[in-house]
C-alpha cells in the first residue's frame, strides 16, 4: 500500500511540475498586463492625433496603420505567446507570415484607397462650373 501512496505522490509532484509549465506556457498576468497597456496606448495615440488634427490629413492614414501593424505584433506577443522559443519555431514562422501579410494587406489598401478617391472623386473643369465629363451627356 505504501508503494501505491507513493506512486500516486509521484504522480501528483509530476503533474503539478506539468502544470506550471502550462501556466508559463499561457504566459503571466504581467505578460497580460503588459500587453493590455501597450493596445491601449497603441489605440489612444492615433486616436488622439486624429481628433486633434496633429498630423497632416495625407499622413494620417499612413500613421494609423503604422500604429495598427504594431498593435498587431503586439497581440501576437504578448496575448498569443508567439515568439522564437515556443513550439519548435514554428511560431516565429507563423509571426513572419502574419507580418509579410498585413504589409501585403496595408500597402494594398493604401493603393486602393489612393486610386479609388482619384478615380472616383469628380474633375472641375477650368470654367469652375461643369464637372469633367458633363459635357458628353448634352
């Protein structure tokens, strides 16, 4: 019987050692903290320079996503525990992905926007009344 006893007390000094690994493994409430403060000063900033007109309108959209793609990082490092070290370097993979595709996804987007507002935005003619393009309907 004293065999089983300490068998099982074995057992549970394994298992508590396997869940502190767990809990490192899903991080800390610094780590959380950490985190929650940088997205919140991540979001404020460019909040703030929008509302107080801070920055030049043209390069307002570039400083927001520039503070969003951090804000992205962010997440991943301290809310999803990506980093080098963490399953096999797989994460670090996964991280280098991500940001080769919010670069693809921002510049996209800020191509898109750029040529949809000069494309779609109507033309005044020299004359300061007609709208480019009016004269072909008469």
């Amino acid at each position: 019987m004293s065999n089983v006893h300490h068998a099982h007390g074995h057992d549970d000094h394994h298992g508590h050692g396997h869940h502190d690994d767990e809990i490192h493994a899903h991080g800390s409430l610094k780590d959380y903290t950490i985190g929650f403060i940088l997205s919140v000063i991540l979001t404020a900033i460019p909040f703030w320079l929008v509302m107080t007109h801070q920055v030049a309108p043209e390069t307002t959209k570039f400083v927001i996503l520039g503070f969003a793609a951090v804000q992205v990082v962010v997440h991943m490092v301290y809310f999803l525990h990506m980093n080098s070290k963490s399953e096999n370097g797989w994460n670090m993979m996964a991280m280098i992905l991500t940001v080769i595709l919010l670069v693809i996804i921002l510049v996209g987007s800020i191509w898109v926007m750029y040529h949809m507002n000069a494309n779609m935005m109507p033309h005044i003619s020299n004359d300061g009344g007609s709208v480019h393009g009016m004269h072909d309907m008469q």
